[in-house]
C-alpha cells in the first residue's frame, strides 16, 4: 500500500471513530443535558405551583373564615329566612305583611334568635306556609303563634293575619 492509500484509509478510520464517539458519547451526553435543562424548568414550575398553591390555601381559609362567621350571624339567616318564606308564601298564595329584627339570646355558649313575622292569607295557606318552615327548611320551631282576623274598610274586607315567632340555635 501507498503513503496515499495509508492516509486515506487513516482519514476513514478517524472519521467512522469520529462518527463512532459522537453517537456513543456526546450525543448522549447532549440529550442529557437538554432533559437535564427541562428538568430544571420543571423543577422551577413546580416550585411556583407550591407557591401558588400555598397563597390559594392561605386565601381559602381567609375566606372560610369569613363566610363561616357569616353563615352563624344573624343577619345570615334572617335572609335565608326571607327567601325561603318568600318562597313558601308564593307557592301557598300567602302575602308576608312583614319580618322584624330578630332578638338575641346567649344561653351557656349558645346562641338563640328568635325571629317575628307576619303573614296574610286564608288559615289553610298560612298553615301549610308555616308547617313547610318549620319543617322544610331546617331553621327551628315557631314556638307562638297568634291569629287576627282583621277588617279593610276602604276595600271592605276580612281577612286573617298571623303572628309567628320562630326560635333558631347557634
């Protein structure tokens, strides 16, 4: 064999260990460092996500906090009490004269409104208006009750107006 010859085929080998090494070595070694690069981007997202989701909890109970010391209040359930005897009232025909601010009672860590409202109508439908809060809605006893049969004297009629007081426990 030439000088030639020797040279080319040792230009030959060179490159097929060239090509040999690329794909054994550094193309595994640049894969490597591409997944190794995502990982970090991965790393850093998911660290946001915990931040995230840290503030979300902190948020969450800020505001449960909030709501559940406005679902005990008062306030809360006499407008639950106004929705659903509203309901109650369209659904039995009964007209609501009126509901007053309810009294306050703390007995032993225990809190005890009582709630006053007036209704008009035919007794059947005040009845059964009444029966369905007392008994559909979760928020108590009426615990009085007066019936008034009153008179309209421009439209001269008599109708009949209930009183009730209804009790709720904290």
């Amino acid at each position: 064999m030439k000088l030639r010859d020797k040279n080319i085929v040792l230009s030959l080998g060179i490159i097929i260990l060239i090509l040999i090494t690329y794909f054994f070595a550094i193309k595994k070694t640049v894969d490597l460092s591409h997944s190794y690069d995502e990982l970090l981007m991965n790393k850093s997202r998911t660290d946001e996500y915990a931040i995230t989701k840290i503030k979300l909890e902190k948020r969450r109970d800020s505001l449960q906090n909030i709501l559940g010391g406005f679902k005990n209040s008062s306030v809360y359930l006499q407008n639950k009490l106004l929705v659903k005897l509203d309901e109650y009232a369209k659904e039995n025909g009964v007209k609501i004269i009126s509901i007053n601010e309810p009294f306050k009672f703390k007995i032993n860590d225990v809190v005890v409104n009582y709630f006053r409202f007036s209704l008009q109508g035919n007794y059947a439908s005040m009845a059964k208006t009444l029966h369905k809060i007392e008994t559909g809605s979760n928020f108590g006893e009426i615990i009085s009750l007066s019936l008034l049969k009153k008179q309209d004297r421009r439209k001269r009629k008599i109708y009949l107006e209930a009183e009730a007081i209804l009790k709720t426990t904290l």
